[in-house]
C-alpha cells in the first residue's frame, strides 16, 4: 500500500515509526510542517516527524500552505493509496480529499465524538474524565466530522498529565492505525457516521485558561494543573508577580484547616511547618507541591515558603 504520512510533533511519531516497520506500506513521502523557531533560544529546528523520516531515508516536503497548487500537484504526482494525517496543523481543503483512493485516515486522540477539535488530551483531563481513548476516522471537510473507523479505549490515571497521556495514547494509536489500513484495503470496516447530539468540543489552548480561579474546588483546579501542562501551565498572582504553580488535594479533616477556612477566604495560604495549603471553592485546600515566580526556577514548596517568608493569611491571586 503506497502511503504519504502527513504530521508534525511527537504525538505523529510512533505511528510512522510503526508503519515504517510494516513490510505491506511503502511510506512515498511525508508532508510538515515548515521548520519553525522553538524554545527559549528560538532556534530553528526540524519537528519530531521530519526528524523521524530523515533517518529512515523518506523523502520530506514542507509546504508553506498545503493548500496551495503546487501542494496539490505533489500529492497527485505521488498518488498515494491512502494519506495517513497525525497532528499536522493546517485543514485539509474539500478539493485534496479525492486524492488517495482509501482516502485521508486521521487519528484523533479522544474516543469521537467526543472532544473534537485541537486538545482534546488536555481538556478530557480539565473535565474531570476517567477514561479516554484514539480514534481512527476518514477526515471530511468538518472539524474531526468525519466517519468513524476503529476505535480503543483507555483508561486516564488519577494523577496523570497531558504529556503522559499523550505519550500513551500515541502509542496505543499506532498500531491502531495499522489495523485500520489493512481493513480498509480489504474492505473489512463499515465506517459509522458520528452523532452530532453526543459531540463536544476541545478547543485550543489559550493562555488565559491557565489562571487559576480560587473558587473551584481542590480537584477541579488539580485536574486543571495536569491538563494544561506543561502549557499554559496553572498560573496566579503573588505579591503582584505571576506564579506557576503545582499541588494536589489535601484532605480536610484537621481541626486547624476547618477552623482556618471560615475566616479566610478562596486563594488565602495556610501555612504549617512541613507544608503550604491554600484554600480553595467548597471547604477544600490544595497542598502547595512546588512553585515558579516569574524569572525564577522552580522550586519545592517548603523552599518558596522559607524563601519568600510566607505566612499565613497571605493570598494568591491578589495584584
């Protein structure tokens, strides 16, 4: 089966990795994302599915837009079987669709259609969910609208992060994808429409939805601090500078919290001797684990008490 691999970040790599493996795909091409400046230097760097397919000797093309002609005539001059689209970053225009015969065959990283759109990792973790999974689907000119092919479910661990989720689900996609190219060629999958009533949406990341409000309770704002990470982080204020924070739920059972809760207010510290908490919506604290200041490292949260000479009754989220 002649393939082109369309993908950019991490998440796309295993897949390729594995279809690399498959003596039944001949992988022709494979389509990113232009170079890009990234990190703190903002150096010029090739993305992880660039770097994958250099090393294993495929042909690599970068179009500024895919949706330009001379996008178009490279896919027709390749004439692929199928197009495999992993987390490439620019839609697909109606007119490329026909192209491969099998069509396009994203993996999409939620069980659809459920959590459509461009962070579906992060947001299924904000929402609070116990599991997840990867889909397999034939991409139309919807936003993840398309037909629905293979599907696996997996469990999301109670203290997991984006990254590590991500990482997993990667790899459970992979040979997902692998499964499904195969069905398809031998006309083994009856694809399923999807149900616009039960559809949610996962939209992009914005920096505002990593501030903090005081008011949800410990576990919301916990899930909040591993699904945006690593962005944009779970963020407040503190002595009028930004601050990046991670904790977990403290239970609330000692006589000194309860006690310190009906005199303070959502964002206020409590601060003991072998332990920060700050108070949060419904009567629950949120154990202070480690802390960021803006322009500074990351440190324990014992180091930015003692540091900062923290005391009780202090609030974040104050100017």
């Amino acid at each position: 089966m002649r393939l082109v691999f369309c993908g950019t970040p991490q998440f796309a790599v295993p897949t390729l990795g594995h279809l690399l493996g498959q003596s039944d795909f001949e992988i022709v091409a494979v389509i990113t994302q232009p170079d890009r400046p990234r990190g703190r230097g903002q150096e010029v760097s090739f993305s992880p599915v660039k770097q994958t397919a250099l090393a294993a000797g495929i042909p690599v093309h970068q179009p500024e837009k895919i949706r330009a002609p001379e996008a178009q005539d490279l896919l027709q001059r390749l004439a692929p079987d199928v197009i495999v689209i992993i987390a490439y970053g620019q839609i697909i225009p109606a007119r490329l669709l026909p192209i491969p015969q099998l069509g396009w065959i994203n993996l999409h990283a939620s069980l659809l259609p459920k959590y459509r759109g461009a962070a579906p990792i992060s947001w299924a973790i904000v929402n609070g969910e116990t599991k997840t999974g990867v889909t397999t689907m034939r991409i139309d000119a919807g936003m993840d609208t398309g037909e629905i092919l293979l599907q696996e479910e997996m469990g999301i661990g109670p203290s997991e992060t984006a990254p590590d989720l991500a990482t997993r689900m990667s790899e459970l996609g992979a040979p997902l994808m692998a499964e499904t190219l195969r069905a398809l060629a031998a006309g083994g999958i009856v694809p399923r429409q999807q149900s616009s009533e039960q559809a949610s949406v996962a939209p992009m990341l914005k920096k505002e939805d990593g501030r903090i409000d005081w008011s949800r309770p410990a576990q919301e704002i916990f899930n909040r601090i591993r699904g945006f990470a690593p962005w944009p982080g779970a963020y407040t204020t503190f002595r009028g500078q930004t601050c990046h924070i991670w904790g977990e739920p403290a239970s609330n059972d000692v006589s000194e919290q309860n006690a310190w809760q009906s005199k303070t207010g959502p964002g206020s510290l409590l601060v003991q001797r072998d332990r920060a908490m700050v108070c949060c919506g419904d009567a629950t604290y949120l154990r202070l684990l480690s802390v960021k200041l803006e322009g500074r490292k990351q440190v324990s949260a014992a180091e930015f008490a003692n540091g900062a000479h923290l005391h009780s009754g202090e609030h974040f989220g104050e100017t």
